[in-house]
C-alpha cells in the first residue's frame, strides 16, 4: 500500500503451500493472470495511441484483415476494451481441440514433439502444431458468435490478438515493446512473461495443481489455459511480478505519467483510458480497466466502498488485484495464489478479503482526517 507516493505497508503472509516448508517473501513472484490486460497490453496500446499509431474509434476489420469480411470487422476498439461490443465473453481454446474420446484433433495438440508440433505448451508434456495459433485461435474467434445486444460482457477475446497489432504497429515483438518502453527503464525488473528465465521456482509462488489439461503443478508458468496456449506470452494473462515491481507502473500513472523523473505517459492519455466509458449504459468499464460498481454492492465488489469513481485498476483470476485512487492518491496491491492447489477455493471471493482489507485503508484515512 502507497499513499502519495509513499509505501506505508509492504507485508507478506504465509507460505508457498500448505507443507509450510518455504515462507512468502516480499520479493516473491505471482502470477497476475488478467492484471496482464492493463499492465502489457493496455499499457501498450496507450502509448501506440498517443504516438499517433492507434485510433480508439477504428474496426477490428481495419486492425485485423482476417476479421474484415466477419460478423467482428465494424467493431470498434474502444466497444472491444470496454467490454461493450458483444464479444463472447470466452472460447476454451484446449478444450475445443479435444474429440469426444479425450483424444486431440489433427493439427492441434500433441504428446510428442516434432518439426508439425514443435511448441511445448508451459506447464505441460504437450506440444502444439506449428500453425495453431493461427489455424485455431484464430479462426475459433472469427467464427465465435456475438451477443444479440451491445452491452457490458467481460471478454479476452481480443486480448488474445492484440499482441499481434501492437507487433505490426511497432515493428518490434508484443514483449521487446514493453520491456524497452516500461519494464526496464522504469526498472520493474521482476516484471515479465516467463519468468523461468530469471527466476528460480523457490522465488515464485505456485498457481494450481492442474488435473484437467496440463496435468501438472503450474509452477512458474502461466495459469491460464488460453495463455499457455499461446505459449505464455499473451495479451490475456501471463505475466509475473512481484508487488514492489508491479507498483512502480501504477505509481506512474498516478503521477500522471512520470516516475522517477521520466515521462512515460501524458496526463490526458491516462485520463481518456481510465475514465469510465459507457456509464449510461450501466458498463463501469475504463478502456482496459477496470473501475469501481456504478451502485455499490458489498458482494459484488472487489475494491473498497469509498474508493472513488476516479479510480482504477483490475483483478486477476489468480486472487490478485491492483488497484489506484488518484483522488486519494492510493495505491494498494494484493497477489495471492487462491488456485493452489485448486481454483475452486472461493474464499477470498467468500469472505471478501480484497475489499474488506481495502475499505480498512479508506477508514484509516478517513479517521486520520477528523
């Protein structure tokens, strides 16, 4: 937790896993999971607008050739990061792969590795053939239907495309952009796709133990299935951090663009992409972020009460969220691994722990006030 700039509590609890062997420290990686979709691709595609490469109001027909003759080519950008354009909401990419009998489709997935299927998939004793990507993700989210009317869905699709645009606009990779344009000047150096490149397993926490797909602990590689299916580099999910790392991109933003005398972002880009959007059509939803309940419902919520409209950031299936108040300069960050060992523990969602600690912060500044 930040205030004005200032971290005031940085704490860690508990352990890698139940064995309480390995204890959590500060430094520990977490999967983020979807706070992957304003922290890379979000965060990209905010500086691609402001350089004047990206246009909120152009197609997914003008963006993605492949879609241009689609029932997707007139939806626009902005519709499709607020989640407002009758994108289904999913596609289980793996799952649509499979024949009845469990057994894999041609040209999709495979237990052995060949120069056909030459991808290992993260996590897993599978490999993916050579064209998947775009022979199946693709074509999957080109036929998927819409929803009959416009308004508020949560939906990855696109997020699973964009790092392809952001690719071609740049004329650098998806990862490259951000790292030279965020991560490693502002020396998030924790914060990344892959991290077992750098990091060793005893530094970062566990996901699931996987006993539908991968078969395997998710240690150390991305949790969600349509991510490992893009072999973990994706604009879904898939990236790791720590909180001190993690914190350093939002400290920016809410300092309107700058950290540690770098200009990363202008003011009004942030503004445009984290106000609300279509408010009017009961959608809460920022470009990409996520903002808080237009009616306040304790159940529903994943952030504090009296965090204000102003405010900003995402959650993560994982159990993480991130979270910024620029009205009260505020920042808190809660990662968690509540899919260990399996995603259907619900307490964090049961008990409300992000909001319930969250609105403690609001309290304390409240009564620090009086």
């Amino acid at each position: 937790m930040a205030k004005d700039g200032e971290i005031f509590f940085h704490k860690s609890y508990g352990y890698h896993t139940y064995d309480s062997l390995l204890p959590v420290r500060n430094s520990n990686l977490y999967d983020l999971a979807s706070i992957t979709k304003i922290t890379a691709t979000t965060l990209a595609l905010m500086k691609l607008e402001e350089d004047g490469l990206f246009d909120l109001d152009k197609t997914m027909g003008y963006y993605f050739p492949f879609l241009a003759k689609s029932n997707k080519s007139d939806l626009t950008m902005r519709k499709i990061l607020a989640h407002q354009s009758r994108l289904k909401n999913w596609i289980p990419y793996y799952a649509e792969s499979q024949r009845r009998n469990g057994k894999y489709k041609r040209k999709t997935i495979s237990t052995d590795s060949s120069s056909q299927y030459p991808y290992h998939i993260p996590g897993s004793d599978l490999f993916l053939h050579k064209d998947f990507k775009t022979d199946k993700i693709y074509k999957m989210i080109r036929k998927s239907d819409l929803y009959d009317e416009e308004g508020y869905v949560y939906s990855g699709l696109a997020f699973y495309l964009f790092p392809d645009l952001i690719e071609r606009l740049s004329g650098v990779s998806f990862e490259k952009f951000l790292v030279e344009n965020f991560y490693k000047p502002i020396q998030a150096t924790s914060l990344g796709f892959d991290p077992l490149r750098k990091y060793t397993l005893d530094q970062i926490i566990p996901s699931e133990v996987d006993t539908f797909f991968r078969m395997h602990t998710l240690h150390g590689v991305v949790h969600d299935e349509g991510a490992a299916v893009m072999l973990g580099i994706s604009g879904n999910a898939g990236l790791f951090s720590n909180s001190y790392d993690l914190a350093k991109i939002y400290q920016m933003l809410l300092n309107g663009g700058t950290y540690n005398g770098k200009r990363y972002l202008n003011q009004e880009t942030i503004t445009e992409f984290t106000r609300c959007q279509y408010c009017d059509q009961d959608n809460r939803r920022g470009l990409g972020f996520d903002k808080p309940l237009i009616e306040y419902d304790s159940i529903k919520t994943t952030v504090a009460k009296l965090a204000s409209p102003n405010s900003y950031g995402h959650s993560g299936y994982t159990g993480t969220l991130v979270w910024a108040d620029p009205d009260h300069q505020l920042l808190f960050i809660f990662l968690a691994n509540r899919v260990y060992p399996s995603r259907t523990n619900r307490k964090i969602y049961t008990l409300n722990i992000r909001p319930r600690i969250h609105d403690l912060v609001y309290g304390l500044m409240e009564e620090e006030n009086e």
